[in-house]
C-alpha cells in the first residue's frame, strides 16, 4: 500500500543568523581576527601582544568564546575594545580612526578565512527548505560584503529572500527592528516567522520581536546557554527540515 503524508508546517518564513549557524564560526572568524589584530599592531607600531587585543574579544587560540564580542557583537563594539587598549597603553588616536580601521581591515582580511558551512552539503540543506515554499531571510551583525562573500562561497546566497546586515538602515540585533522590517515587507505576523540561531542574542532577538526560535548548537556550553529560550536545539540546520515537516501518515 502507498503512503502519503500531510505537514503541519507553520511557518511560512525562516530567518536564519549567519556566524555559528550556517557558517562555521571558528574556520572563518579566527584567522580573519588574527590578521586585524596583526594589522592594528603594525600601524601603531606598539608593544602590546596580540594575545591581549584577541582575548579582549572572545578568542582563544583556535576557540572562541560564545559570549565574547567578536560572536555577539559588532564591528563597533569591537573597535571599542582595540580602541580602549590602545589609549590605555598610551597611543594617541580616536574612536573614529579606529571604528574606520577596525571594518576596512576585517574587509581586507575575509581573505583569509575559511568559508566553510556548519554541515555538510549545506547548499542542498537550503535547497530542501526550498522547497517548503517559504521565506528565508538572513539577519546578522556582519557587514554586507563579507556576508555576500560568505554566503555565495557556501552557494547559498541564491536563496535568499531578505539579507539584513549592520548596514546603519536598522538596528542590529537584539533590537527587533530587522524583524518588524520583515513583517511589513511580507505581511506575516510573528506567528509565521522562525528564527533558527545558535546564540542568546539570537534568542533574544526572536523574543523581542515575538518569533519562535530553534537554537543549534554542538557542544554542551552551548547547548546549556541557548537551551532555556529555545522551541528545541538542534546539533545543526541539517535536521530543521525534518523539525519543520511534521508528517501525519495516512493511507
């Protein structure tokens, strides 16, 4: 006898964060960060360790700390930090140099990171989604030229329906701005929407702006932190399909 199946898909439109959830964060963000750091001691020429500027941000040797500023945060928040520790260690220099600084050379050194997604055949993961015939949108606290390269490097970029990035237009996340911007663009209410991240801020997000949320994540640090905000926690977007497709069999 043949089977066939009825969904109880919900959603009609999927937001996704970029850095951790589809892109693996370590492989790209480390070396990109280890350049800026490099570059920033050149041009001051000053006798502070790399160590001190990476640990500042949340990088230890090939790890990252969840919480740290270089995962969460944004490019201002980070130029903050190198801003802090160089006027604290006696350089004469502005927020604004800095903050200028900070984004043109993460730009010049999205070279050197490995565009790598957080499973395999992600771009078949997304083309089965695809096929839901939902919305799929991007929210992150990137600037869009490495979030284009990224996503085109994961051949992803293509499906896509909404990219948000910290571009100045709207408020980056936690702020719900980007969301209700989705909702009037698409005339959805929260109900319809899912956020699919694999940090508090991105919890925090979908609560600000009334969207359920699907965490990822693959360690148990991880885990233990996006867990209590989270519909369910998933090891990574590769099982949303089946999460999303609840199928009722019927003869």
């Amino acid at each position: 006898m043949n089977k066939c199946y009825t969904t109880t898909m919900k959603y009609q439109a999927i937001i996704f964060d970029k850095d951790g959830t589809v892109l693996d964060f370590n492989a790209f963000w480390i070396s990109v960060s280890k350049g800026v750091v490099n570059d920033l001691i050149k041009k001051f020429n000053v006798n502070i360790s790399n160590k001190t500027f990476l640990t500042a941000i949340g990088v230890f040797d090939e790890t990252s700390d969840p919480n740290g500023v270089l995962c969460k945060g944004t490019y201002e928040e980070i130029a903050e930090i190198f801003y802090n520790i160089l006027v604290n260690n006696g350089v004469k220099t502005t927020f604004k140099e800095i903050n200028e600084f900070t984004l043109l050379s993460f730009n010049d050194n999205a070279k050197n990171g490995e565009i790598k997604g957080t499973c395999e055949n992600i771009d078949e993961v997304f083309l089965k989604l695809k096929s839901l015939n939902v919305i799929i949108a991007l929210i992150t606290t990137d600037n869009y030229f490495i979030t284009e390269k990224c996503l085109k490097g994961l051949k992803i970029f293509e499906y896509f329906d909404y990219i948000y990035t910290d571009d100045g237009l709207v408020a980056p996340k936690p702020s719900a701005d980007a969301g209700l911007n989705l909702m009037e663009k698409t005339g959805l209410t929260k109900d319809k929407i899912l956020m699919v991240g694999d940090t508090v801020t991105d919890a925090t997000f979908a609560k600000n702006a009334g969207f359920d949320y699907i965490g990822v994540a693959k360690t148990k640090e991880n885990i233990d932190l996006i867990k209590p905000f989270a519909k369910t926690v998933l090891k990574d977007v590769s099982y949303l399909y089946n999460e999303l497709v609840k199928g009722e069999e019927k003869c």
